[in-house]
C-alpha cells in the first residue's frame, strides 16, 4: 500500500498532546492524517490534515470518524470500542486492534490477564464499586494498606491512590475498582516495545521513572535505567513475554517494579506512545512515535538504540495557578548543551497538568541528571498573577 504522498488516509483518534508528537512523524513521511478529539483546543489541532471535535466514546462519532479513514489507530485507550471492532470487521486497519484494547481498557481484566497468562504481577483483587470494597475490608477479606485504582477512565496519577487507612477512603469515586497489594520495590521501570503485523519485534532499553510523591506522576524518566544488567535483562523478557500474551500491534509501554529481591513485576501497560518513551525524540536513533507510525503501517522497524543518554523531565502546571500559562525562565534553560523543551500547546495551566517535558542528553549520565536537577529547579509552569495580587 501507497502511504507516501497519497491519498491513503491514517486516523487518530486522540488529539493530545501524545497525538501532536505522533504527527511530527506523519508529516515527515507526507501522510494524510484525520484527527478526533473531544476539544477544539487540543494540542493536536494544527498539525492534522483535518481536525475532528466530538466524542471519541460515542459509537457513531467514532464510526463515522473511522470510515473516512482507511487505518486507525489511538494516542489514548479510552475509545469506543464497539465503532472500532465494527470499523474492523468492514475492511479498515485498526491498530491497536479492539480485542487487545479490551484487555487493557479495563485495569480488572487486565490484571487478571497476567494472572491467566502467568505474568509476574502483585496481587489484586476487583470490586464492582467502592461500597463493595468496603464490606471486604469489615468482613477482614481485605487488608490495609493497598492500591486503589479505579478500573477504567483513569490518566496522570489520576484514579491512584494509596490507602492506609479508612480516612484514605473519603471522597474516592464511587465506581468499578481494584485493590492491589503493596509492594516494597527498589525502582520503577519500564520497557518500550514495538510490534508490527509481520511479528517483526523490537525493544526500546530500559528506562528508570522518578515519581512525584503527591501528584503520582513521572518527574525524571532515566534512560538507560542505573541498574544491574541482568535485571534489565529481566525486564526485557518480561515485557517481550507481555507483549506475546497480548499480541498487539503498534507500541506497547510496559511499566515494572524492581523488587527488593531484583524480582520484576508487572504493573500496568499502555497500547500507545508513552510518557517513559519522550526522550527518544533526542536520545534514540528512531523516536517511539515514528516506531508506532512504522508498526501500525507494518513498515519495517527503526533502530531502537540509543545514541547517547537521555533524561526527560515532565513539564507540569505548579500549584497555586490556575490560567493562560507562562514559561518561567524558559530561556534560562535553552542556553544549556544538550537541553530541549517540548511545549504541548495547552493555552492554560493549573496544578500538576501535563503542559510540556524537556530532554537532556548527554555522554555522561551523571552530567544529564546534574542538568535535569537544574533544569527542574528552573522552569515553573505558572500564571499571571490575578489583580488582587494573588497567584
């Protein structure tokens, strides 16, 4: 099939900010690119062929939107997956397909996956809402402390949440959940892994997450991860082995925990271009969104290696502002070897929102994390101030 300079047209549903990077690529190879998403600011807007503004969990927006295009594919899991599996059975590429998105869509049936496949995972258990979780915790069947996460909907650190006790219960979301038991673990990390329909299959190396304390949100992704070879090893099997299991096509992000005992357990995976994966924008011979275009088209695979150490540091609104945003000190840190911003194009800012991420590459991993650290302490996502003076 003609991609190139044609008129094949590829669909993404999702016009995020994940979606905006993903068109730097299309638009380097000149494909045709049709754009859904719920907002008419998203970031996404400029850089498709045509932008769409509707649901992308109404069955006949997303069918509709589908037809128009001859493959599909997503920058977030939470889509109508009847319209897709429908697209599907008509004749349209659809990657990833609705049958793998089943799985992971809801984080219940995905954790039962890996527990049916034989997947190192830590254990969990599902309630139909959060009233039944509770009757679990008086009838002792369920212990403090845990993981709550909601099943489905949940995004950024939003829909997680550590409970120690029953005041930890308060003001969480009535709905479909899982209880996952704590794990004591030296490091998060994760493994990039791209597929396409020929099973032709290649690994990204494996990066190392800090994590915001409060926000539950990525601060610095390390790659490569500081840890011994023969874990990262492990880690590498392990999400081959997942990604087996699923059988998906286009990228897979598949996020770990490093035990204390250099065990490695699965925690959650995304069927898309990911946070973990920015840096290989900079730092890798081919970027993960290019890899994700390569896969959904079945075109062979870009080299996955990485040219020099990368450190990406997320860009997040600061608390106490809320309104049109500005980049504090955002040429402070352009003056820097080696740093690069990504500005994702969210007119406004408020506490802890995703509106950018910088990359620091550089020989020397120590060197990039000292510049991250800079980096870090310089920028600040704000807001002007209001008139009465406050923030």
């Amino acid at each position: 099939m003609n991609y190139f300079s044609s008129d094949f047209k590829l669909g993404i549903l999702g016009g995020g900010q994940l979606g905006k990077m993903l068109l730097t690529e299309t638009r380097k190879f000149d494909i045709t690119t049709f754009v859904l998403d719920p907002s008419n600011e998203a970031p996404a807007q400029f850089g498709a062929t045509k932008f769409f503004v509707g649901s992308l969990l109404d069955y006949e927006t997303v069918y509709q939107f589908g037809k128009m295009c001859d493959a599909i594919t997503i920058e977030i899991e939470n889509v109508n997956l009847d319209a897709l599996e429908k697209l599907e059975e008509e004749g349209h590429i659809v990657y990833p397909s609705p049958k793998t998105l089943r799985l992971i869509q809801n984080k219940g049936k995905q954790k039962d996956f890996y527990v049916e496949n034989n997947i190192p995972t830590s254990k969990h258990q599902r309630f139909v809402d959060l009233n039944d979780l509770k009757k679990a915790l008086e009838k002792n069947e369920l212990e403090f402390p845990f993981v709550w996460k909601c099943a489905q909907f949940g995004y950024d650190g939003n829909g997680v949440k550590i409970c120690r006790s029953t005041m930890d219960l308060l003001h969480l979301p009535e709905v479909e959940c899982i209880a996952e038991e704590m794990v004591p673990f030296k490091n998060e990390l994760a493994v990039i892994v791209a597929r396409n329909a020929n099973g032709e299959v290649k690994t990204y190396p494996v990066v190392e997450m800090e994590f915001h304390p409060e926000a539950n949100q990525v601060e610095y992704v390390i790659c490569p991860a500081r840890i011994d070879e023969k874990v990262a090893q492990l880690a590498i099997e392990t999400a081959l082995q997942v990604s087996k299991a699923f059988n998906h096509v286009g990228l897979l992000a598949v996020e770990m925990f490093q035990t204390e005992n250099d065990d490695i357990l699965v925690n959650e995976v995304a069927p898309r271009p990911h946070n973990s994966g920015h840096h290989t924008i900079e730092a890798s011979y081919t970027s993960q969104f290019e890899n994700h275009l390569r896969s959904v088209l079945n075109l062979p695979l870009g080299n996955t290696d990485s040219k020099v150490a990368g450190i990406m540091v997320n860009l997040v609104g600061e608390e106490g502002f809320s309104g049109p945003v500005i980049y504090e000190n955002i040429e402070k840190i352009m003056a820097i070897d080696g740093v690069t911003p990504h500005i994702y194009g969210k007119k406004e800012t408020r506490p802890f929102r995703k509106m950018g991420h910088v990359t620091i590459v550089n020989e020397d991993m120590a060197a990039a994390r000292k510049i991250a650290e800079e980096v870090k302490n310089s920028i600040r996502v704000i807001s002007p101030p209001t008139p009465e003076g406050g923030d």
